[in-house]
C-alpha cells in the first residue's frame, strides 16, 4: 500500500508541476522606437511550379475564373491577407526563364521544359498577364530577372519592355501587345539564389558580382528609377557571410536591399526544438546587417541597403513528387507568427519580405476540387498584415525559459510589439512556444495611456498537430474584447499560441 501510495503521491505531484503556469513580464515605452515598419513586410510569391500559377492564381476552366481566367477566390483571399508586394517568376524557375517566350499571342508562345522543377512550361501565363492579375489584388510586383542562364541585355530589355514610354524597340513591342501604359515596376531582383549549385547557371560570389553589376548597370541607365535586390547567400554553409560580403562591395552603388532565403523544418518532430528554428532568423538579420554596415561605413556610404526577406517559410513534408502542396499544423503557424515577429523586430533594416508562395505551393491557401481554403498559416500572416504597422518597439521582454538541445534559456514567450500613431494604437504580438503551459503575463504601458478596452485575436487549436482542410478549419483567428484597467494589465497567454493584442493609447 506504501508503495501505490507513493506513486500516486508522484503522479498527483507531476501532474501539477505540469499545469503550473508560467510567468513573464512585458515593458512597452512608445518612445523606444526601433524603425519605421514597411508595409512590404506582408509580401509573397509566385512562381511557375507546381500549381501555383496554373491551377492556382489562373485557372480558366474553373467555376471561380474571372473573364481574364484568374480566380476571384484567390483574388479576394490575397487582398483579404494584406498581401503588399509579389515576387515573380521565381524562384530557381527564373534562372531557366527567358520573358519573351511569355509576351505576345498564345498562340504563338513555345512549349519548354522547364529544367529547375520538370515540368512543361506553356507560358501561357508571362510578364502582361502577371501584371494583369496585379491590377485585381492591392499588391505591388516584384520581377526577379534571369542571372543564371539570361544575359545582362535581356534583363534590361525586361525593364524597357515593362517601364518605358512607346517609342523604343521593346516598349513598343509591349503597346503592340496591348498595353500601351508602361507598367513602371519599381522592385527588380538580379537573379535568384545564384550561391546555391542546385541553380541553373550557379556563379561564385565574385563571377556573380561581376555579371550582377553589368546587369545592374544596364538596367538602371534603362530605368533610374527601379530599386534593385541582389541575390544573397541562401546557402548557410561555412561562406554564406563571405558571399554576402562580396556580393556588398561589388555591387553597393547599385543595389538597394540585398535578398535572404530561410526555410525551416521539423523533421525530427521535436516541438521545443522547432519552436526555436527562427532564432537563426534573428542571426542572418543581425549578420547581414553587420556586412551591410562594415561595407557602408568603409566606403564612406550615405545611402542605405537593406535586407529584403525574400523568401521564408515552413518546408519539409511535400517534395517535388507532391508538387511542394504542403498542409499545416497549428505548429507550423506559431513559426511563421514567429517569422514574422522577427521581421518587425528588425524593422529598420529588414525593409521587404515575402512568404513562399502564394497558393497551393507551400502556402497559405490551398484550391481542392475547385474549392478555395485557407490553410493554419494564413491566419498569423492576416493578423500581421492587416493591423500591424508604425513604428517597431524596442520591448523588455523577461520571463520563464527552456532548455533544448544546444539552444539554453529559450524565451516562452517570442514578442514584438508596435505603434501606430496614426489610429493611436498599441498592437502587440505573442507566440508562447509552450508545447502545454500557459504564460501569465504582467504588461506594463511606460508611456500614454491606455484605453480600457482591448480587442485580443487568437490563433490557436486544440493540438499543435491539428490542421485545417477543405471542409473544416480546426485553426483559425478567434476574437474577443478584454478590459483594461490603468497602464498595467495581465493576460494569461494560452498553450501553443499566437496572440495579437491591440489596445488604443493617448500620450
């Protein structure tokens, strides 16, 4: 009896080691102001692959095709996520790419294989009606030219094709084919991960620098006006920062932002240890900053170049074989809500983001049997780009840690907190990593004062494996008010959770 006595002793007393809430602490002051947020932080992407394009943003056949073949579904769930800025056309398909097969009749327009994912492009979709699918949702476009097997003259030619007056070879070319207005695309990317030996046309730092700079050179003598994003390290071996430093001091007077790619996994289904898989985002932030920095202030440079995010997300479970069609978990959007945390942590230097991709191909919506559904992912990214902008704060965060692997003391909490003076609003954002803890948590206003209502949105599902599908949405964004008393308040953040708190505030 003494023995069964004392495992239920045990039992009882684990158990409620295992309920006890944790605690942290969260200091906001309005003044303590990182940098201003830009909008391009809500971006995405589109490439030729898988049905992203055909079968995703274009599909003639389908009920929910507008006169121009595009999905109004798509359309409206693309405005609906504050999508700002789309990248295009890839991706590793751009380095295979040459934009003239994409212009002019269909008809016309050669059948290619398309060497970077296998499968026959028809370029029934290319640069005009791209541009055309722009027109229908609020976001900007973003080309990408091709720097691995295109050479410099075809991508200028891209940049008068799209930005040029009539008048010239290839903006006339662009008016005989319809469009007589130059669309007057601001961001371009010269090239596509080219440190990286999967690419087609795969260039060291220096030989990519080099033929970058030319292409650079063309294409804004064609167009002053375009900013311009250089291909960084995406391949995080032991000379991802010796690339991104070359790619810097070769190509400073040119470009405007230099690109970073991270996709995270867990593979080993470990969920302590996914959940700290953006702690290396916060270090290529920091990294390229300091290459940026180093480079800027030994050449004695006034103008800024800043970091574009340009692809991110969570990818391991769809390969080729299953067209990259990833479905979500609850998990997998605490890590984007994470991402994106990351981003607005390091406002002032992280300028552009943009999540891979838009639909069906590692996503955030997903069309099965003709039916558009919104996958866990979408509902941290909606929150983010719909209510969060200002000015980024530098918060005091402090509170209950955990250990995983080589990563010690791991915050429970991830936050990043902003103010929009323009609506006079506090908006802060809260992942708590705890796979089954709640974080009771002290939130401090140092200066204003808050309004004594709160709207609260919470993302978050009964399993953190629990995922959404075409006939129901297990994860979603649930709203709900909260009062606020003074300038201090605390809320108990939930188990596996993304929180978004905002509160309006009068200085």
């Amino acid at each position: 009896m003494k023995k069964i006595a004392a495992v239920v002793f045990l039992i009882f007393t684990f158990s409620i080691l295992q309920s006890q809430t944790l605690k942290a602490r969260i200091k906001i002051d309005i003044e303590r102001k990182i940098g201003a947020i830009d909008t391009m932080l809500y971006g995405n992407f589109t490439e030729h692959l898988g049905r992203c394009i055909y079968g995703g943003i274009y599909d003639p056949k389908s009920a929910q095709a507008d006169a121009d073949g595009f999905r109004k579904d798509v359309v409206k769930a693309t405005n609906d996520l504050g999508v700002s800025i789309i990248r295009y056309p890839g991706g590793n398909f751009v380095s295979g790419y040459h934009f003239e097969d994409g212009i002019g009749p269909k008809a016309n327009r050669p059948k290619r294989k398309d060497l970077a994912w296998g499968a026959i492009e028809t370029n029934e979709i290319g640069t005009d009606e791209f541009m055309k699918f722009i027109s229908k949702t609020k976001s900007a476009p973003y080309m990408c030219v091709n720097l691995g097997t295109g050479t410099i003259e075809e991508a200028r030619n891209w940049v008068e094709y799209c930005n040029a007056p009539a008048g010239l070879f290839y903006s006339d070319l662009r008016v005989k084919n319809g469009h007589a207005a130059p669309y007057n695309i601001k961001y371009w990317g010269l090239g596509n991960e080219m440190d990286g030996p999967w690419q087609m046309g795969h260039k060291n730092a220096e030989d990519y620098s080099k033929f970058a700079l030319e292409a650079a050179k063309l294409m804004k003598w064609s167009d002053e006006s375009i900013k311009l994003i250089a291909s960084g390290s995406s391949n995080y071996g032991a000379d991802w920062m010796n690339w991104n430093r070359t790619v810097l001091t070769q190509l400073r007077n040119h470009i405007d932002y230099i690109s970073v790619h991270q996709y995270v996994n867990n593979s080993d289904s470990n969920h302590k240890k996914f959940m700290t898989a953006t702690l290396f985002t916060d270090k290529i932030i920091k990294s390229t900053e300091a290459l940026i920095n180093e480079v800027r202030s030994r050449y004695r440079m006034n103008k800024p170049i800043y970091i574009a995010f340009d692809e991110y997300n969570v990818w391991y479970r769809a390969w080729t074989e299953q067209q990259l069609e990833e479905h979500y978990n609850l998990q997998d959007a605490l890590v984007v809500a994470q991402f994106l945390n990351s981003f607005v942590r390091n406002a002032h230097i992280v300028k552009m983001a943009n999540m891979a991709q838009l639909v069906n191909v590692i996503a955030p919506m997903m069309v099965t049997s003709d039916k558009l559904w919104l996958q866990t992912i979408y509902y941290p990214l909606q929150l983010f780009g719909t209510n969060c902008f200002g000015q980024s704060l530098n918060t005091f965060v402090d509170g209950d840690t955990y250990d995983v692997g080589e990563q010690k003391g791991v915050p429970y909490l991830d936050v990043s907190t902003a103010y929009n003076e323009t609506k006079e609003e506090l908006v802060i954002n809260v992942v708590n990593r705890s796979e089954d803890k709640a974080v009771e948590t002290a939130i401090q206003n140092q200066f204003g004062n808050l309004a004594d209502k709160a709207e609260v949105a919470e993302v978050n599902s009964k399993n953190i494996y629990d995922e959404n599908t075409v006939n129901e949405q297990k994860v979603k964004t649930v709203m709900k008010q909260m009062s606020v008393k003074g300038n201090s308040f605390t809320y108990s953040f939930p188990a596996h959770s993304f929180t978004q708190i905002i509160v309006k505030i009068k200085k």
